[in-house]
C-alpha cells in the first residue's frame, strides 16, 4: 500500500473545531473504498487520473445546504453523520458512511444541494472528484452508474429505517444501534465520542444519553468515560439492539458491491458487525 500525501479537505469546520490546511503523509489507496474497488479496471483507471487525496479531519461540515464546491468523497478511513439542522439550532443524524459509501450523491442526481449536513464524526481521509465529471460519467451510464445507484438505494434504506427507530423504539435502543452503526465502520472495539455529539445525533437532550450509557456500563456491555466509549461486550449489544439493525445490515449486504464480484472479507468494509447481523 503507498504512501501519498494528503490535503486538509476544506469545507468549514464544525463549531469547536479550528480550520487548517496542511499535508500529511499516510499509507492509503482508493480501493479501501468498496464502491471503488467493485468498478471494472478500466472505470477504475480512467477515474483514477482525477481523485484528490484529502484527509477529513474530525468536526469538519463536508457537505452543507449551500455548498457551490460539488465534489463527491469516497471514504477510505473515518465516518460521516449526516444529519439536518433546524431554525432553533437543534440537529438530529439520519445516516452515517465509511469506506462502505459515498458523501455527496446529490451531485449525480441532478437535483442540486439537499438541506442537510455531512460532518466528520470520526476522522479519516477520502478521494474527492468534481461533482461535474461524476455527472457525466453517471449520465453515460455503466458499472460506475450501477454501483453508485445500488449505494444510493442501501442509503436510503437506513434513512427510512432509522426514522422508524427514532419513533418506536427506546432512547436505549437507538443508542445501541448508533454505537453498532460505528463499530462496524472502524477497526477497534473503541469510539471517541463525547455524550454531547451522541445527543446531537439522536436529537435528544444529553441527560437522556447519560442515563441509557449509565444502565448499558452498569449491565458490563460498555464503558464510557471522558468522551471514550468501550464497548466490552458485542453479543449482548445485539442482543440489546432493536431489530432496525438487522434490517440495515441485510440491504446493505444485498445492495453494496462486492470487490471482482466475490463477497468482500468482514473486515474489508464492515468490521464483522453487519455481515453477521444480516446472516441472522
């Protein structure tokens, strides 16, 4: 795997984050990102001559309602929230992607910006293209049209399934499948998450977060201090876990592409969580 220099990606930093730009030198390839690594060799190479190599850093707005940039991300390392802002100030997350997705996909749709926010929730790098070039490679249709269509449908399904979850199921239930939703995105059994970013993503007030982490830390299934979440116990986080988490892990199973056609290993993409989960 070589090492390439990467540039700060620069769209505006979240609240309570500094902006800076500067390169750094890390060990990475696109094809850490699934949707590129399922494209034939020859979309590959003729995309490849245009990726940038950005890192994301932790609390950067990649994509917001009034963004003129038009850049696709393809994920190779780190998450982003998606999530809507309302007048009062109060947010709420819809969606979250790593190396499994895409942020930007408003950019091949044709339709303009989308009133929402993509922030980095979990620091990492990404290859950007125009928005533009995507468009047309989009609008002539092929293996890169398809992969991006069947992505853009997994995404949609847990959209849909985490609004049925925010309705029905129990502060505690979400909380789960939030932390489950990161797991599956990262390498170790441990988040930096402060209980303020987890009540903004689930819209909720911060005392109901403190008290659903308190009875999961008091049952053993986690430990949760100082902004770090350790989770100790996964079997008993999916047994604890509403079954929107199942539902998620059997589309995105289904629906994202698989490298040369073959099932992509568990710590490929999903570190073990949703390929297990959608077996069950």
């Amino acid at each position: 795997m070589e090492s390439q220099q990467a540039i700060v990606a620069d769209p505006v930093p979240h609240a309570g984050f500094a902006q800076s730009r500067h390169s750094v030198c890390v060990k990475q390839t696109p094809r850490q990102n699934t949707l590129l690594a399922a494209l034939t060799i020859e979309v590959y190479e003729r995309l490849l001559r245009n990726l940038e190599f950005v890192t994301l850093p932790l609390g950067y707005i990649v994509h917001d309602s009034s963004d003129q940039k038009n850049f696709l991300y393809f994920i190779t390392e780190g998450i982003v929230s998606k999530c809507y802002l309302t007048r009062s100030g109060a947010s709420a997350a819809f969606a979250v992607a790593g190396c499994e997705g895409v942020i930007g996909i408003a950019t091949f749709l044709g339709g303009g910006g989308i009133p929402s926010l993509a922030t980095v929730v979990s620091a990492g790098y990404a290859y950007r293209v125009r928005g533009e070039l995507m468009k047309d490679e989009f609008d002539n249709g092929g293996p890169l049209a398809r992969v991006l269509m069947r992505y853009t449908q997994a995404l949609m399904a847990q959209i849909g399934q985490v609004a049925v979850c925010n309705r029905h199921h129990s502060l505690r239930q979400q909380m789960c499948l939030r932390i489950l939703f990161f797991l599956d995105r990262m390498a170790s059994n441990e988040l930096t998450m402060t209980q303020e970013l987890m009540a903004e993503m689930l819209g909720v007030r911060r005392e109901g977060v403190t008290e659903a982490a308190g009875k999961l830390q008091k049952a053993g299934i986690i430990h949760y201090s100082r902004g770090h979440l350790a989770v100790l116990d996964r079997p008993r986080l999916e047994a604890e876990v509403c079954e929107c988490y199942a539902v998620i892990a059997r589309e995105y199973t289904r629906l994202i592409p698989k490298e040369n056609g073959e099932p992509s290993p568990p710590s490929r993409w999903w570190h073990g969580g949703l390929i297990q989960a959608a077996a069950g």
